[in-house]
C-alpha cells in the first residue's frame, strides 16, 4: 500500500503571510500578552484547560495540529506516515525528542498516569503502554482499525513535555519572557518575543484600557471583539453508584437548569451541555427535564472539584443548593488538580466535578469520555465498531448514535461546555484558532506601520 504521508512541504502555516500576502507582513519584534491563568504551566496532561494549553503550547507542543477545516499537519513531527493500514510513524527531529515523547506516553497509560486522555492511546497495541522510539521514530501499531488516530495524537494532553530536549516554537527567558526558537520544525515564529503578565479578570481590564498589552488571553464573552474558538472543554458531574441511591441522576436532572447554570454561574464563552459530547460534537437534540423523584432519607455527601477553577466553585456551591432542596448535605472538597485526578483513577469519591479538554474529532472525544465516566471496559465494545467505518462522516454519525445511547448508563451527568476568549490591540495579526480552539501565537505578527520596513520569514 502507498504510504500516506502528511509532510511540512504540502502545508499552508496556520497564520502564515500566505494569508495575507508575504509583502505585507512585518518579520520581528515583541508582543506583550496578558492572561488570567498560572504563571507557570507544567504536565500536559494537567494543563488542559483551554487557557493552560494555550501557554503550554508556546513551550511543547504535539506531534500534530488539526486546522479549523479538519486538515493535519505536522508540528513537533517532521512527518506522519502510514506504511501499512495499521502502523503509524511519527518521524521526529531527533532520537532525544522520540524517547521522551514515548516514556511520556508510555507513563499516561499506565495506572500511574491517573488520566482519561489515556483513552487516546487506547486503539494502539498494548493501549499505548509498550510506546518504544527507535532512532527518530516512533513506531504506532494498532489493535484494530482506527483512522482517527492521528487526529487523537494532535491533542494537547500529549505534547512533549516541557523539560525535555524537544524545542517548542519559544524558549523561556525568564521573568514571563519567551524568545523566538529557531529551531522549532515548523519554522521560526515571526514574532523575536512574547512578553507574559500572569493577573485576573480585573487585572486584564486594567491593562486592556492602558494599553500596556497588545494580547488578552481569558477574556470573556461579554467583552468586545473578544472572538472565541471551539468550546471543548467539558465539565461533567461524577459520581459513585456504588455510594449513591439509584434515583440520584433523577435528582440532579431535576433540580439542574443547564442554562442558568452557565449563563449565572459559569465563566465565558460557554454554552449548556445536556448530552455527553458538547455541541461542537453533536447536535443537542432536547432533553426534557424530569419530575422530582420520591423523597427518601437525608444523605450527607461530599462534592469534590479543582481548586485552582472559580468556575467550578461557583457551580459547586450551586449543586450544593440545589441538591439541598433534593434531600442531600453536600460537603464541598476542593482539590488540587493532580489529587483530583488521583482520586478519579482509584474511584475514591462520591461527586465529583470532572473537567476535559476534548479532541475536536467525535470518535476519540468519546474515548475520552467513556474513560472520564469510569467505563474503560465500553473502549473495547465501542471503539473497534467505530473504526470499522472507513467513512470519517460514518464513523461521526456513529459516535453520535452511541453517545445519546450510552448517556444513561454511564455515572456521569454533562453540564456546560467552555472555550478560551481573546483580543487583540489591531497592530497584531495571524491570530487564528486551530480545531482545537486553542490560538497559534507563533503565527503571529506584527501589522506594518507607515514608514516601517516590511519582510515574511526568511
């Protein structure tokens, strides 16, 4: 069979001068950005809220990128290859770069791991846990036919990590400064240097209208001109059957109003999410609210949720209320992120709000989903059915199917679905969203001023 191979010659950057015109495009200079999120990014796959893997993004990226009209292309990879049906190479730039990104993968599989962006690695042979380098390569054999492979391997969760050798599109400075990296695969950035200041809400409004900033990473949708990519990262509400009476999805269905909830509760850009994959997805057919169930005994239980989110307190302290009215004392637990995910892994709570940044590829978005909920075992009753159908819209529409069919029967109750707001002084272009939602701050520019000198990429 031909190999089918995604190269770096056939592509058109994201945020490239090709879209505007080489001529028009100035090379060099610095952007000063601003962002409500940590000043520090760490593991992959704990940075994944869509602010988080934006800044992850400047540092380590995954082999690949999906563009808005569904397109890969390479990043950290040099090449993505199928030599046979059921092996996929991921050509890197050097050895050191592969044996990195395989313990990394290697280490998200395993238990250890403690992560539902596992799921992505599932179709591989051994569920990606046996993910050996050889020489600059990486060798990916299925378990069964999965054409959304490389699309899974494009998601945040499984770049490089940031303190390997792999280079990023810049380099820490120090003191919130990143430098263009030359050698980044895809080409050096335009941009010499982007300048973070980590802040909050207020503080971005005050360097917003000084003008001390040229970017606004985290801005809501209330704010203008504040365009927003995909909304992909979902929160869900786990619990326990093992701990909680049968009739507890029935309680929380009926005194949960999804749309409140987001619109009062829930930063923006945000929209309700009353099925399991949000409607970037999947159309949201209506879902009828049901009728309170019989009262029982009083229950006191304990709501666990990531401390370093407002939003999740917000909404936590709200299912507090109303499951108040419902019979339950929820005790409110809030937890590191890290914790949180260890608690997921060993299935030590009752409720607990769950957040994930989903592919924005239907198949492996449910992967992830059906591990995040705690039913690992449908991966291998579902997945291979999916993968069967050559067909991408096929394979879409059956994901849809299952997803409205599997609703009832996992221990997890969608809530609302949320993606990154940003703006921009007009001096900055090439800011463009990719699938993902996530912005490409390496296709960034500066806009020629009269007077100024103008040049592309070398």
């Amino acid at each position: 069979m031909t190999s089918r191979r995604i190269a770096l010659a056939s592509l058109v950057l994201l945020g490239s001068a090709s879209a505007l015109g080489a001529g028009r495009t100035r090379y060099g200079g610095e952007v000063r950005v601003a962002h409500a999120g940590p000043p520090e990014v760490g593991e992959p796959a704990l940075a994944d809220t869509p602010l988080e893997a934006t800044l992850l993004g400047l540092l380590s990226r995954p082999v690949c990128g999906v563009t808005p009209e569904g397109e890969i292309h390479p990043a950290l990879a040099r090449e993505l290859s199928r030599p046979t049906p059921q092996v996929t190479r991921v050509t890197l730039p050097n050895a050191a770069t592969a044996t990195a990104l395989a313990r990394a993968w290697t280490r998200l599989s395993s238990t250890d791991g403690a992560s539902p962006y596992r799921a992505l690695l599932y179709p591989l042979r051994g569920e990606g846990r046996q993910v050996t380098a050889s020489g600059a390569s990486l060798e990916l054999a299925l378990s069964f036919p999965w054409p959304d492979l490389e699309r899974a391997l494009c998601h945040p969760a499984l770049a490089a990590p940031v303190a390997s050798s792999t280079p990023g599109p810049f380099l820490s400075a120090g003191r919130g400064a990143l430098d263009a990296q030359l050698g980044w695969p895809r080409g050096r950035p335009y941009l010499d240097r982007l300048l973070l200041t980590a802040t909050d809400e207020r503080g971005l409004a005050r360097l917003w209208s000084t003008r001390q900033v040229q970017v606004e990473l985290g801005v809501g949708s209330e704010t203008d001109n504040a365009p927003a990519g995909a909304l992909l990262y979902a929160t869900y509400l786990a619990f326990s059957p093992r701990r909680l009476p049968t009739d507890f999805r029935q309680a929380v269905e009926s005194s949960i109003d999804r749309e409140d909830l987001t619109r009062l509760f829930v930063h923006g850009p945000a929209v309700p999410m009353p099925h399991l994959l949000p409607p970037a997805l999947m159309p949201q057919p209506p879902k009828p609210r049901p009728a309170a169930p019989a009262s029982g005994p009083a229950r006191t239980v304990t709501l666990v949720y990531d401390a370093a989110l407002d939003d999740q307190r917000a909404v936590a302290e709200r299912i507090q209320v109303k499951l108040h009215e419902r019979g339950y004392t929820v005790a409110l637990e809030p937890l590191a992120r890290s914790a949180l995910r260890a608690r997921w892994a060993k299935g030590d709570f009752e409720l607990m709000l769950h957040a994930v940044l989903l592919p924005p590829v239907p198949g492996p978005a449910l992967a992830v989903v059906l591990d995040a909920g705690g039913r690992k075992d449908l991966l291998g009753v579902e997945l291979p059915a999916i993968g069967a159908l050559s067909d991408a819209a096929a394979r879409d529409a059956r994901v849809r199917e299952r997803a409205l069919a599997l609703a009832a029967s996992l221990p997890l109750l969608p809530l609302y679905a949320q993606g990154l707001g940003l703006r921009a002084m007009p001096e900055v272009g090439g800011l463009v969203m990719d699938a993902q939602g996530l912005p490409m701050l390496d296709g960034a520019f500066l806009l020629p001023t009269e007077g100024a000198g103008t040049g592309g990429r070398p």
